[in-house]
C-alpha cells in the first residue's frame, strides 16, 4: 500500500470462479536475498528509490516492534505501488507449518493446467478446507496425491529455490524462507506464466474466506478499505517453541502489496502472534500514515494454544 496513496480505497472482493484455463504471461521475480545471516543479530534492510526516508523509517520501526522480545523473525514487505522492498533474514529457514498450503494450492491448480481440466469436485472441496479453515486432512490427500515430484517442479516452475520439501507426508516440516514466500504471493497477486488469471482469483478468494480465529498475524494494521489474502501457520516443537508463521496479500482496486513474517522461538502461541502483530502493525502504518480505520490487533481465541498439526519428535532439525 503506497505510502503516497492510503486514502479512498475500497474494499473488493475477487471473483472467485473454479475454471481453470489457459497459461498467463510473466514469472514473479525478486531481486536477488541477502546471504542467510543469524537472525537474531539482522536488522531489516529497506530500499526505495522514490521514498529513501519513508524506507528508513520502515527500517528503524520494524527492529523497534521486535524489540525485547525473544521470538526469532524474518520479514519481508513486498510494495511495488510505493517503490518499497524491506527484507530481515530473507534467506533463513523455518517450519513451514500450515502456510506450505497455499504452495500446495498453487500446485494443485497449476497441475491441472497441465492437464487442461477443471479442478474436480474432489479438488475444490479439500482446497477450501484446506487453506480457509487449515485443515489437515486435506492438506495431507492433496500433499500425497500430487507427490514430492510434482510439488518440486511447482517449486522449480515459481523460482522458489530455497523451500526444501518437507520429508515423507511431513508437509510441515517443509523448510521455507520470507523471500520464497514473497515469490509465491507475487505468484498469486501477479500476472505470470505459471497460473493463469482464473487460477489466481480462485486461491486469493480462498484466502479472503479464511476463518474469523485463523485471520491474525499480518493482516493487524492494515486499512479497513483493502481485501486482506491470508495464510497462517502455527506448530511448538521441543525445539526453538513455537513457529508462528503468517503470509498476506493486500489488495484494493488498482494495487496491491504483500507481507510475509516468519517466527519461532515463542514460548506460546499468543506470545508469537504478539510478536507478529506488532511487525506487522508498525509496517501497515507506515505504508499508509493517512489511514483513519484500521484493522486492530487480533483478540485472543479459545483455539490458540492447540497446534495447528502434530509432528512427532522425529525428523529433528534443529
């Protein structure tokens, strides 16, 4: 969201529609991360031509959000329309936990242009449970129906070089970094030659029909006016605690912009939705410093605490 256009924005939905069509034009390409450092000593670095204060602002902001607390992050804000990139550990791995299923997503309507079919009934029925109410079950028959193959030719197919799959059906475990999930969302808010126009309002609607107690993380902050895209993804492990991951897009008519922020070394699951919220809120209001209503910090919910998925003690990674 430009930091030069935060008024008069209104709030649309995308047409969701199950057909399934013929390829688009341009692969999303980021310029090139930074070289994986420690996360914990990075600071964000933010770059814009047209607005060098506004980007250094950004800069100071976010590494004042995450200060004192222990959750380990990465971030990256992806605005083309304010001339805005900001990274923070771009290159470093995490669990991926439930935001793999907008890959998934994306390899499942991608296979099926290779196959030139509508998605089945099958297809769209675990898609919606899938990515708008997290479900597992169907985050596993779509995991193991399309294999480890065919999901790293998606990988392949997005530029996504750095996302390691997650070993056998541990689709959580897949090892993903902030600048391959800036890929895949400019994937979906961008005209490309992976997916077609069709293909891409399909999952930004599922992504704009996620429940009420699932649409915490990145969209805190944001103006009112715009159709929040979200995925999130929450897992402890015995490991660094709990991976609280959330991936958006944002979009109103004319723009759009995107933010990623990954996390783990929470001691709760409402201690990393905090440390995300916080990012994610000094972000929106500096895009968009004119905003009069935005969204507010999200309410705790009886849901938060239980994981998202179960992942047994084995593979360890450390």
């Amino acid at each position: 969201m430009s930091a030069q256009d935060s008024t008069g924005k209104s709030r649309h939905w995308l047409l969701v529609t199950a057909a399934v069509v013929l390829l688009g034009s341009l692969v999303p390409v980021l310029a090139p991360a930074a070289s994986a450092a420690s996360p914990a000593a990075a600071a964000p670095a933010c770059i814009s031509k047209p607005h060098p204060a506004a980007a250094a602002a950004l800069a100071r902001d976010i590494q004042a959000a995450r200060r004192g607390r222990s959750s380990t992050v990465a971030v990256w804000v992806d605005d083309p329309g304010a001339g805005i990139t900001c990274s923070l550990s771009g290159s470093s791995h995490f669990d991926s936990a439930s935001i793999v299923k907008v890959t998934i997503l994306g390899a499942v309507l991608r296979k099926a242009l290779d196959q030139h079919r509508y998605l089945t009934s099958a297809e769209a029925a675990q898609l919606s449970a899938m990515i708008t109410r997290s479900d597992n079950n169907a985050a596993s028959a779509l995991w193991a129906r399309l294999g480890h193959s065919y999901l790293q030719h998606f990988l392949n197919l997005a530029g996504m070089r750095q996302t390691v799959l997650g070993p056998g059906g541990y689709w959580g475990l897949t090892q993903v970094t902030a600048h391959d999930e800036t890929l895949l969302l400019r994937l979906l808010l961008t005209a490309n030659t992976v997916l077609t126009g069709n293909s891409r309002a399909y999952a930004l609607g599922l992504m704009a029909q996620v429940i009420s107690s699932q649409r915490w993380g990145v969209p805190a902050g944001a103006p009112r006016g715009v159709t929040v895209h979200v995925k999130n993804g929450w897992l402890p492990r015995a490991t660094h605690g709990w991976r609280i991951n959330s991936i958006g897009g944002f979009t109103w008519p004319g723009g759009w912009c995107s933010m990623v922020v990954l996390s783990m070394d929470n001691p709760t699951m409402s201690y990393g939705i905090t440390t995300v919220e916080a990012i994610a809120r000094v972000i929106h209001r500096d895009l968009n410093p004119a905003a009069k209503a935005v969204i507010p910090p999200s309410t705790p919910n009886p849901a938060w605490g239980k994981p998202d998925e179960l992942i047994p003690a084995l593979p360890a990674i450390p």
